[in-house]
C-alpha cells in the first residue's frame, strides 16, 4: 500500500510518502517539506502565536494536497512536542481539523523514543543486541535503550535543538558565555536522566537517529559506502572539535559545510552541545548513525498492527 507520514515537528512539517508492505522495508516515493521552526512563535506563557498557527495551518494543508496527488491509501499524521506543550495545542489542533481534514495525533515523548527505537531495531536487526539510542529533534531529546523491538527504559529531555537554540543562544553566532551556559544546563539535565538507565547492561551499539544527529556526522564524522550501504560514524573527540568552530561561524554561512541544510542551520550548535553533552553524560565515546528513526516507526507499527 502507499502511506503517507505526515510529521508536525518543531522545526518542520514533513509529509513522506513510502511504498510499504508487511516484512519489506518501505520505499521513500516523495518527500514534502515546510521549514517552520515553531519555537520561534511561543510566546512567553507558552502559546503558539496567530503568526505560527496561519504557518502551521498552510503546511497542513498543504502536505495533505500533496498526500492526495500521489494517491496514499492511508495518510498517518502526528505531532511532536511543539504542539504537544503548547498552552493552545488543544485549540490548534481542532482547528487543523476543521480546516484542513487532518487530524494529529500527538505522541508523548516516550511514544517518540520508543517507536524510534523500534525502527532502528529493525533496521539493526537482532544481531544488534542491546543498543542505546540518541534521537534530536526540534523540542526535545529522547533516550531509549533496550534489547528488544521496543525499549526497556526510555526518556524524553527538553533538550531539543530548537528548542535550546531559543533559550540560550541568542545571538548569531552565539556568544561563548552563552554556548557554556546550554552545555551546563543540557549536563544538569542529563545527570538526572543517566539514573534512570542505571543497571542496563553495556550497549553492544550506540544508535543516533535524526536529521541534526545525521548532519553533524557528514560534517564532523566518518562516512562509508553509499546509498543503503552507507555508514556513519561520529565520535565525541570529533564533535568536540567541530562544535565550538561552528559556533564562530554565522548561521548563513554554515549551509556551506558538508552535511549543514538550511533548514538546521539556525539549530545545528545546539544540536553539536547538546550531543555531546549527552554522550559524555553516558560515558559514549563513538555511535553509529541511523537512517530510520521516527517516521520509519510510525509506519513499522501501522504495519504490524494491520498484521
């Protein structure tokens, strides 16, 4: 059957459209994609503005014009932690409805970890074992680790790249005070978090998902192979070293370096600190890098459930 996934993120709104069977892996057939970057329209209480909900309604409808030309049997939308800790979430996303036909379905972030997870179990396979998983996105960072399809322990920080972008560095480029800053923070919360993953046995892989995950690797990392073969590789020693040359360097300019799209240019740094953050608080020296994570899941389960 032709899926469309239908992501209402932080930072975009990305329909993707697969072949999909069950025991196949789906096969990407399009790919549409508006870069909103939500965070920015929050107001101080918690609100997604007037100016954020004409943005979020036009992705909509428009992602879902674009499901119908390509003929989808079934359109699986959702959102993530933009609209989920929204103040007017509720509101909006009945409006979506009304409007546009649509209606979201918004994860928790455990939901995002552990349907993350079980795509890249899937992609890994058994053999894998016991894997730790990273997942960036705009809002917020969801750990999960485990040896099954889905994950023994699992977390959801807000510690998005998004979202910290907002919240610490301000300037362009940022400021060194404030890059100190997001890594303190980002380690205060981590320190928290390791607690919970306490007594998981040493993971046979560490796992990043996500498309700030996959841009520092082609920046920063070590890439083999190509097309399905292809590996990445990222280690902490070398995201220490790229992370603070990226933080010298404006966001207009970064689009320039390998790996670095225009739609994580503004979010990139926090991304680099927040990683590093999270691999130094987990003792991780190196992870491998997965070409599936959220959306990936998403249809994985559609697919089971109809089995």
């Amino acid at each position: 059957m032709r899926l469309g996934v239908l992501d209402v993120g932080s930072n975009t709104v990305h329909l993707l459209v697969v072949d999909a069977r069950a025991g196949a892996p789906p096969v990407p057939m399009a790919s549409e994609k508006a870069v909103l970057r939500l965070m920015r329209y929050l107001t101080p209480e918690g609100a997604i503005t007037d100016e954020g909900v004409t943005a979020v309604l036009s992705a909509v409808r428009n992602a879902a014009e674009v499901a119908r030309t390509h003929g989808i049997d079934e359109l699986l939308p959702f959102a993530t932690s933009a609209l989920r800790e929204a103040t007017n979430g509720p509101e909006l996303l009945a409006l979506v409805e009304r409007e546009t036909g649509v209606a979201l379905q918004v994860l928790s972030g455990e939901d995002e970890a552990r349907l993350t997870f079980l795509a890249v179990r899937r992609w890994y396979g058994w053999s894998a074992r016991e894997i730790l998983l990273f997942d960036i996105g705009g809002g917020s960072l969801e750990i999960a680790s485990g040896a099954d399809e889905y994950p023994r322990s699992a977390a959801s920080l807000p510690l998005g790249a998004g979202r910290s972008t907002i919240a610490f560095l301000h300037n362009d480029p940022p400021l060194p005070d404030q890059v100190k800053a997001l890594r303190e923070h980002a380690a205060t919360v981590l320190a928290d978090a390791v607690a919970d993953f306490a007594g998981r046995p040493t993971p046979h892989h560490v796992v990043g998902s996500s498309k700030t995950i996959r841009s520092l690797a082609r920046l920063a990392g070590t890439v083999s192979g190509s097309g399905a073969g292809e590996r990445m590789l990222l280690t902490r020693s070398q995201l220490a070293n790229w992370v603070p040359r990226l933080a010298r360097i404006p966001a207009e300019a970064r689009p320039a370096l390998p790996g670095i799209t225009a739609d994580r240019t503004f979010q990139i740094v926090a991304g680099g600190i927040v990683l590093g953050a999270a691999m130094a608080a987990f003792g991780v020296d190196e992870l491998e890098v997965s070409p599936w994570a959220l959306r990936e899941g998403i249809i994985l389960r559609y697919l089971d459930r109809l089995g």
